[in-house]
C-alpha cells in the first residue's frame, strides 16, 4: 500500500509539509527575534491600563496587571521552545543509543533494556513532572533533565525496532564481513536507514515535551512569574475573559499554531508507520 | 475462560501488592516529609520534632509502612496532616465527581467514535472523511487547556450557554453540580473521541484487507452482514484496548481539564496535593490511579478475549 499514492495525494502531503515547515520556521525566528525586536517591556506593568483591548500603545492590548500581550506572547514561546528543544535533543541522543545498543547486544541485555523502557512509558508523565517540580525544584536544569529522561523511552522503543529490521539486512552483514567497526555500522549503515522515522518520533516528542511543559506551567508548577510563557499566561488570563479575550487568545493562537505546524512538517506516512 | 479470568485476577492483585509497597517506598524517598509541607519556613528544629513525634512520624520505614497497608485493609488510607482530615473524607465526594464527569465524557465520546470510526474507514476516499481524519487529529495534539479555554470562550462567554467555572463545592449534590459537568465533559470527550475513532478507523482498514474477508465478499455476503458479522468483531479489539486506556486516563489523568473550570474532582485535588506536597494525599492518590491502571488491563484483556471467535468456539463446544 505504502507508495501507491496518485498524484492528487503527494501534491496534498507536500502542501502540507510546506506550509508546517513556513510556521514553524516562523515560530523559531519569532521566539529568536523576540529579544531583539523593539517590544515594550515583558514585565513592567501599568495600573492604569489593565486588560485594555488593541490599540495603537499596545497591539494586542494588555493583561491583568497592565502588561503588553504582545510582547509577552513573542516572548512566551522561548521558555517552553527552548526547554522543549534542548529535552528532545537529549532525549533523542539517549534513545537513540539506548535503541542501537539494544539492537546490536541482543540477547538477554537487549530484553532488560527494553523491559525497563516498558516501564517508564508506563509511568504518567505530567504527574511524575509535577512531583519532580514539586519535591525537587523547578529549575530549567532538573526539568529539562527531567523530560529528557521520560521522552527517551518512545524514541528508544522506535529505534530499538527500527534498527533490528535493519541489522538483519545483508549490507550490515556485508559491512560486518568487511570488518567495520560497531560504530561505523551503526553511524554509516544503520543511522541513515532509519532516519526518517527516528526524525519523525523525534519531532513527534518534541509537541508531547512543548505540551507537557507549558501543561506544568498552567498548573503553577513550571516557568515562575513573571516569566512569559504561554501555558503561564493562558493559566494567568482564564480569570479574566470576560473582560477582555486577548490575553488569553493571544498565546492560545501561539501553542496550538506551532503544535499542528510541527504536525503538518512531518510527513503523515512516516507517523502512519509509527503508530 | 473462568480459569484465565481467575489467573489473570490473582496476577494483578500480585502487581498491585507489589506496586503499592514500591509508590509508599517511592513517596517516602521524595525529600521532606508532611511535618516540613506542613510547618514550611516556620519550620524550626524544636517544631519539627515536636510535630513528627505527634505524627509518629520517628517511627521506622518499615514499620509505619506495615501500619499504611494494615489501615488500607480496613478501608483507611490514612490522615492528612497538612489539611487535618482523614485522607478518605477528602478523596470521597472528589471520587464520586470525577467518576460522574468521566462517566458523562465516555457516553459522549465513546460510541459516537465506534459509528464513525466504521463511517470514515468505510468512506475513506471521501472529503467529509479527510476533513474528519483532519479535525481528529487537530483535537488530539492541542493540549487540553487550549481547547479547554477555546470552549470556554465559546459557550460560556459569548454564547453564555453554560456554566465555565465550578462554585460550588466538592461537596454538593450530584444535581448541583451536574451543570458544571457539561464544559469539562465536553473538552475531555473530544480528546477521547478523537483517539477511539482513530484506532477504529485504522483498525477496520487494515482488518479489511484480509483474506476472510475478501473470501467472504466473493461469497456474495450482503456487504452490511460483511461488516457486522466479519469485519467488526476482529477489528473491535484495539479500539477497545484504546477505550480501556482513555477511560482509566479519564479517572485519573484529567489534572489539567479540572483544574482549567475548577472541577472539585480528583485531578485537582492532586495538583494542590502535589503542590502543598501533602505526602499522604498524594499516596492514595496515586494508589488509586495504579488500581484503575491495573482494572482497566484487566477489564481489557477480558473482553478481548470474549470478543475473539476462537475462544468463544472453545467455551461452547
């Protein structure tokens, strides 16, 4: 079935992917640029213009405690995109040698591994974060170590499997036979035949670490204030929306755009195969 | 049957055994104890003592862990210093809301994703199919605050229709607080639908391309007995495997949700018990989530195996 797609299809899915790659390209220069650009203050607050709606002073109008929606929205993606980025990062280099050296071991190391994976993805993330946040402190440092640490298992499992379909091929018994290092094996022979899957997982648990982390932020228990950051801010203008929406649209509009973007980038046929 | 059932019964009381002695373990190695949540900065070396002595809290791991799961026997899970009541008095009427708010959800969500998990896989060529597939998928990668408040502005601000923020209290009667049931129960059937009718839809197109049912087709099977009789009961099982997964998610996993129109459930209970690090809360609490986990495996497993044919065939014959 896979690849017998008619034209109509593959121009549909490249659509897709274009427009995913343009928002999420814009998301990062926005998050990047939001430091440079000539925004009013994230912080000061002005008592005599509290959830005021746009105008010409405040674009998008200001919060609860005066503050400009604007800037703390261009601002409030750097915390959990930042935190997010660095987690997955670490988290994908940790699966991804867990799931190789699991793979080529074998035997009954590869099942402990694997066994021990199970587990942690058993264990609900969004309560073990709260925990950690909680009893352990919430610096950037112990949650990032934190995500890293419950985000590698899916990616460990994804390349676990993918990997052992490859090294049962005749190219890795070629490359064996050759005398190539378990290195050069698995950075030149089996790295490049699983990269679109491992990307796609990869970028997948990028949207569950960004969701998780401003979750824990909404909840109080992630990013401090007065700290922008979307979750945070969403959490801190639910109160107020009758009065005023944009406070809290704004960085609803932010989230939800660069979650379905990162969706849109990565290509439906590969997350077909993952699930 | 009986037997499996039995076996498979004695095999997660073993688990849960097991796993309840690891959570108290677990929560007892998390830095500070319910006397330093309770005395926070006042907390002085003479008040500390004074406190956990009160609290028999001197006592040995093991040996207070031996009186936790006595009292769990005779149905105490013990007393919360932090907010001076009995753990059961503050988990109870919590328990009976999040049951009926998760009860509300799966009656929305659960068979309207079976119907049209079978409508889109059988229309899967379809616009109204794409945009279902497409929307589903939306739904299930936002995270529930944002569609929690999207509704929120919705129904309850602009279309003031129902009530966005819970008043009352975790105490109330069923019928006072059905009202406030309908926003959170909406937000979480969205979520749940949106995973059922996925599973159900990609199980029904991959059970459609097997052989039997093919060779039933080339029988002259009326298509509509092909589905009913054929297809459906094979492919049934992972959607049901994804149901059993959200309904236990839906008891113990709705922090956000709750905590998002102040829904006095457990979820936020937890997240304040989390918060003000209330350690003998949160082990009930999470003892409770390990039970539903365990239930939900288990409810799972049986009725998979009373839905496959060749079991079925055995108890028969």
């Amino acid at each position: 079935m896979i690849g017998l797609h008619s034209t109509a299809t593959r121009t549909r899915r490249r659509i897709t992917m274009s427009a995913g790659a343009v928002i999420v390209g814009g998301h990062l220069l926005l998050a990047l640029a939001a430091s440079v650009l000539p925004l009013q203050s994230v912080v000061a607050q002005d008592s005599n213009a509290i959830l005021q709606g746009a105008s010409g002073a405040h674009w998008l109008g200001t919060d609860s405690l005066g503050r400009d929606v604007l800037s703390r929205t261009l601002h409030g993606g750097q915390p959990s995109i930042g935190v997010a980025l660095v987690a997955v990062l670490l988290a994908a280099a940790l699966g991804f040698g867990l799931g190789t050296f699991a793979a080529l071991v074998g035997g009954w190391l590869d099942d402990a591994i694997m066994r021990v994976v199970d587990v942690l993805l058993a264990m609900p993330s969004l309560l073990v974060l709260m925990l950690v946040a909680s009893f352990i402190g919430r610096e950037p440092v112990v949650l990032v170590a934190t995500l890293a640490l419950m985000y590698a298992p899916p990616i460990a499992r994804v390349v676990r499997g993918a990997s052992g379909n490859v090294l049962t091929r005749d190219f890795i018994l070629a490359a064996r036979l050759r005398g190539a290092s378990r290195r050069a094996i698995v950075v030149g022979e089996v790295l490049p035949n699983i990269a679109e899957v491992f990307i796609t997982e990869v970028a997948m648990q990028f949207t569950w670490i960004l969701l998780a982390f401003s979750s824990l932020s909404f909840l109080g228990l992630g990013t401090s204030p007065p700290t922008a950051e979307w979750g945070l801010m969403i959490s801190d203008a639910r109160g107020f929306i009758t009065v005023s929406p944009l406070p809290l649209l704004a960085p609803v509009a932010m989230l939800a755009s660069l979650v379905l973007g990162v969706n849109a980038l990565v290509d439906r046929r590969a997350q077909a195969a993952l699930s | 049957m009986t037997a499996y059932l039995l076996r498979r019964l004695a095999i997660s009381l073993g688990v849960l055994a097991v796993m309840s002695v690891l959570v108290f373990l677990g929560v007892e190695a998390l830095p500070g104890d319910a006397c330093t949540a309770l005395l926070g900065r006042s907390a002085t070396a003479t008040k500390l003592a004074q406190c956990r002595a009160a609290n028999g809290l001197n006592a040995s791991v093991s040996h207070r862990l031996i009186d936790w799961a006595s009292g769990l026997l005779r149905g105490d899970l013990g007393f919360s210093i932090k907010r001076d009541k009995s753990v059961v008095d503050i988990v109870m009427p919590r328990l009976r809301n999040s049951l009926a708010l998760a009860t509300v959800s799966s009656l929305m969500a659960f068979p309207l994703a079976i119907v049209v998990g079978v409508w889109s896989a059988r229309r899967k060529r379809t616009r109204v199919a794409r945009v279902v597939d497409t929307v589903s998928l939306v739904l299930m990668t936002l995270p529930e605050f944002v569609t929690a408040s999207v509704l929120w502005l919705l129904f309850s601000v602009w279309l003031p229709l129902l009530p966005g923020v819970t008043m009352v209290s975790s105490n109330a009667s069923l019928l006072d607080i059905l009202p406030n049931i309908w926003l959170p129960a909406i937000t979480l059937a969205l979520v749940v639908f949106a995973h059922v009718m996925r599973s159900m839809r990609a199980s029904f197109l991959v059970t459609e391309e097997r052989p039997f049912v093919e060779a039933a087709r080339a029988r002259g099977i009326a298509e509509r007995i092909v589905v009913r009789r054929h297809i459906l009961p094979a492919a049934l099982p992972s959607p049901i495997n994804v149901i059993a997964v959200t309904a236990a998610w839906l008891l113990t996993g709705t922090f956000v949700v709750e905590v998002v129109f102040n829904f006095p459930g457990l979820g936020r209970i937890a997240v304040d018990a989390i918060s003000d690090r209330d350690t003998a809360l949160i082990l009930a609490l999470t003892l409770f989530g390990l039970v539903v986990f365990i239930a939900s495996s288990f409810v799972s497993d049986a009725v998979t195996r009373a839905l496959d044919p060749r079991v079925r065939a055995q108890v028969a014959s």
